[in-house]
C-alpha cells in the first residue's frame, strides 16, 4: 500500500479479543489465525466458520444506466441480471489481462460490485474516471462490512439470526432482510468450496452480528476463521486468488475462467485480444499439481518437464481435505498442461516430483459427480 497506515475493520478489536494473530492484508490488520489454520479449515469443511471479509471493497452503481454500463466493462453479461441474483465478473484490460475479479450483486435499486481488497483504490479510480450520465457510483469501502458463515452447518446457523427464508436463497442468490436484528443483503455466495452466506451490513452494526453469529455457532461446533484457512479452502476448491492466478498479464482464459468471458457480448476491454486466444489455443494456463511428497510449493517456485522450466507455481499449501497431500497452481505452457502429465517443482534447489491434475482438488459432496 506504498506506505499508508494499515486500516482497520469494525471488527478489530472483536478479533483481539477472541486471541487472533493480525497480520497486514490488503491495507488492513486482518485475522490470520485463531486456534490455528488447520483446526479452522476443519471446522469449516465439517462444520462452520465465521469470517471478517470487512477488507473487501463494496462499491455501489444506481441509475437508469447502470446496467448496460457494467455489462461494457466486464467479461460475463451483467444487463441480464435478474433482481436478487449474484454473479461472477471480471474486469479486464486492453490486453486481455485481468483489473479485478469481483461479485456483482443485482439488487431492485441498485447493484453492488465487491472488490478485491488489494485492488480498491486503482479500481475505484477505473470506475471513477468511466462514469457517464445516467450512473452514480458509491464507495462503500470502510463503511459497510461483510461477515461470511460458511461450511455444511452456514444455514442452521443463518437461519437463527435471520428474519426470513433463509432455505429459500439458492445458490448465487441474495436477499433483503434483517440478520441479528439489523437491515442485510444476505448472500449464498463465498470463497471457501462450501455451501455458506455472506452478510452485508453497515460497519457501525457489525459487531452485533459478529457476536451473535458467534454465540449462535457454538452449539453447531462453528468458529472464528482467519485468512490462512480462506486462502487453504479456496485453493483446494480451485479459486483463483488476484495476484496469483489471475493478475493484469494472466487473463480469464488463461486462469481456467472461460465459462465467464461471454465473447458475444458487442464490446468489453480485450475482447479481441481474448477472442484471438481463444481461437488460437495455444496460450500458457493455470492447471493444478499434486507433489509426490509433502514439501510445500510456494509462489514463484519454477516448474520444469524433462528438465526444462515449462512454467511456474502461483499457489501452494498442503491441503486437509486431501489427505495433506502438497498442492498448487502452476502457470504453465499449454503442452505440460494436459492433465497427468509429469513435472516437477524446484524447492530450494531440489526438484520434487509432481503430477498436472484437473481442477478443483476438492468439491463437496453435493458437487462431486
């Protein structure tokens, strides 16, 4: 963040509180770990957790124009967004490369975009400097908050603080009503490969919901999540992470996103860039990898075929839900790419044997085929 201070959610001392290791994160001191990573992504893959994700940038778009305006912005179609309704989008560049990806949430007045926390301030200015008639812009960053319950056990817990059908929100659907007793947009949405909610509140009401989401988690075995759990669950469940699997030069079809970038849209930044890729199919691409042995991957570490560097990891961790097998990401060039080819990794000078295989890693079992 170039220097500035390091912010801080409502939620700050409500993390100190329960004993949280605060690390920098996105310009804010943000949780890492409570208990500790493993025991939370336990309970969230088993059970449930509670995150602060009050880091993450909410902007809001109204106007008669709104709709049309984001859908020439972004990859996937947003005009055809029904109220309630929540969708994946990336914003791209001229070059096909990726500004942010987000979640747009289509409400009756107005549209809420959630930003990467990381990305807020250059993607506020991109929106900032695009506005035209007939669209007003809000940066919410700082002033609402966005608390996530997720895990098998999210809509037990959900439904004793909220005032209305929580069953009757589908998957990448949201909702107006009150959560512990404040006014939320209360989406089945998240990050972690597990069914879960996320409600979006005012920042001044945050710590109601966070207590009671809390004190209503203890009976189902739920917990108080950090960041280290989110960025284990979220690659075991395949999810790019900006800055890893997707950045300004690894564009959507290059991250494995292609069922998001909707070619016959008219117009959006790069799309004749990503249309000649597409055709071509000949560009590096995020794939996944399982080490041998259970020596960590770390971003940055050069993957090699035959001896030769074909690419390299973009994520790593060793993953509970797969028997603690060391996985990751890999930008790699497209003919190492084929599931079930052989690599390796360079760790520290060694290489360590490992295996391309398809993404996700992990799917709940209401997801596994």
């Amino acid at each position: 963040m170039n220097g500035d201070p390091l912010r801080r959610t409502a939620l700050f001392e409500a993390h100190r509180a329960l004993g949280a290791r605060i690390v920098p994160f996105g310009g804010f001191e943000m949780p890492l770990q409570y208990e500790g990573i493993f025991a939370e992504h336990a309970a969230v893959r088993k059970r449930a957790g509670i995150f602060d994700l009050s880091h993450m940038a909410q902007f809001e778009v109204r106007g008669p124009g709104a709709a049309e305006w984001l859908d020439r912005l972004t990859v996937n179609h947003v005009a055809t967004m029904r109220p309630f309704l929540a969708r994946y989008n990336i914003f791209t560049n001229d070059a096909g490369g990726a500004r942010d990806d987000v979640i747009v949430y289509r409400l009756p007045e107005r549209w809420l975009v959630v930003v990467n926390a990381g990305n807020a301030a250059p993607m506020w200015a991109y929106l900032d400097e695009r506005r035209v008639d007939g669209v007003e812009l809000a940066n919410c960053h700082g002033e609402r908050a966005l608390i996530a319950i997720q895990g098998p056990r999210s809509a037990s817990i959900v439904s004793e603080l909220a005032d209305g059908d929580v069953a009757a929100i589908g998957n990448y659907r949201c909702a107006e009503m009150r959560v512990a007793g404040v006014s939320a947009v209360l989406a089945r949405t998240g990050y972690t490969g597990e069914d879960g909610f996320e409600a979006f509140v005012d920042s001044a009401d945050a710590v109601r919901v966070w207590d009671e989401a809390i004190a209503a988690g203890r009976s189902h075995g739920a917990m108080p999540c950090g960041l280290g759990a989110r960025d284990v669950l979220r690659l075991e469940a395949g999810m790019p992470l900006y800055g890893h699997e997707l950045d300004a030069e690894i564009g959507p079809l290059q991250a494995g996103l292609g069922w998001a970038v909707k070619l016959d849209k008219p117009a959006f930044p790069g799309k004749a860039v990503l249309a000649a890729q597409a055709a071509a199919d000949d560009y590096p691409r995020i794939a996944g990898l399982v080490l041998d042995g259970r020596v960590p991957a770390r971003a940055g570490y050069r993957v090699k075929r035959d001896g030769v560097v074909v690419g390299d990891v973009r994520s790593g961790a060793i993953a509970p839900a797969l028997a603690n097998k060391s996985i990751a990401t890999a930008l790699l060039e497209r003919p190492s790419a084929t599931v079930g080819t052989r690599v390796t990794v360079e760790v520290r000078g060694t290489d360590h044997p490992a295996t391309v295989v398809a993404l996700p890693f992990y799917r709940r079992e209401s997801e596994a085929r």
